[in-house]
C-alpha cells in the first residue's frame, strides 16, 4: 500500500467533514472546501478520521491513492489554519501596494506599474518599510498560484538580485562581464 495513502487523515474537533458521492466538503473556522475524488478511489469518515482506500493494485490508482490523502490532508489544514506565502520585492524603485482589498499594484521597473486583481478566497497585504507581499487563503493550490503569478512579473536576476523572490529562497548570484575579464 501506499505510505503516504495508508495513512489516516485526523479530523480536529472545529471541523465537520461530508462526503457524498465522491465529493469530499470539508468546512471548519476558515471557511468550506469541496473537492471531488476520482470514482476509483474511496473516502469514509471513522471516528475522527478519514480513512483513503483504493479499488485496484494499479499503478494509476496507486498514484491516486496518496494524492487523495494529501489533498484531504491540504484542506483540513487550510481550514482550521490556512495557508500563506511570503515574497520579498528586491530592487531600488521597486514597491507594491493595496489599491483596493481586490488591487495590487506593484512597480517593478517597467514603464507601467502592473494591476494584479486578487481571486475570491484569497488575503493579500503589503508591508511597505520591508518591501513584503503576504498571500493567504485556505486553498493551498490558490495560494501557490497566486504567489507563482506574482513572483513571474519580474523574477529575480542573478546579476543584481532584483525582482520578486519568496521568502528564503536563494538566488545564486553571477559575476558580471567585467568583474569576470578583469581576473584573467
């Protein structure tokens, strides 16, 4: 069986979990997520816990098995504590700011500042004096890919280090043209 799949799911006490008809609704302090799970993979509620079971040994469906678990896994947390992301914007004129709870705005260098509208079900904030632009939500795979689009208006050169980059994440920096022709 799979690892990741045998695995049972705990259900804190401030969620209610249903399952019908291979559709998995999860609701908790932060909201509700629905998700549908494929026919060939099983989903039941025992105690406080959601047990994930497959219908065959084959390879599909053992992929499927601990994919399942992880996703039911992924919203119980995102609705009892949520998911966030942090970028930190890096570069001399480079900002962004709230223009509405919906707007970002962000000035990267480009002739025009860029107008990101935010999804439903996601928070986003900028603190100003560190340049840091916080994404949450509840939907892990949102969360991600809010942060991804962001992060891709001006990704982080090796050369200065400008751009948007997460939080943590290293970029290996490049000699430039002189620096390296001056050595030999």
């Amino acid at each position: 069986m799979s690892r990741v799949g045998k695995q049972p799911v705990p259900v804190p006490d401030k969620t209610k979990v249903d399952i019908k008809d291979n559709v998995v609704t999860i609701t908790g302090p932060r909201g509700t997520l629905c998700r549908a799970i494929h026919p060939d993979i099983m989903a039941e509620l025992k105690e406080n816990e959601i047990l994930v079971t497959r219908s065959t040994e084959l390879k599909k469906h053992r992929a499927l098995h601990g994919l399942t678990r992880s996703l039911i896994n992924n919203m119980i947390i995102g609705v009892t504590d949520g998911f966030k992301r942090e970028l930190k914007i890096i570069g001399v004129g480079y900002r962004a700011e709230m223009k509405n709870p919906q707007t970002l705005v962000m000035h990267l260098g480009y002739s025009h500042p860029i107008i990101f509208g935010i999804p439903e079900g996601i928070t986003v904030s900028v603190i100003h004096k560190e340049n840091l632009v916080t994404v949450e939500g509840t939907d892990k795979e949102v969360v991600g890919a809010v942060a991804a689009k962001i992060r891709s208006f001006r990704k982080p050169e090796p050369y200065k280090g400008k751009g948007v980059r997460y939080v943590g994440e290293y970029v290996r920096s490049k000699t430039g043209k002189a620096a390296a022709s001056s050595g030999a």
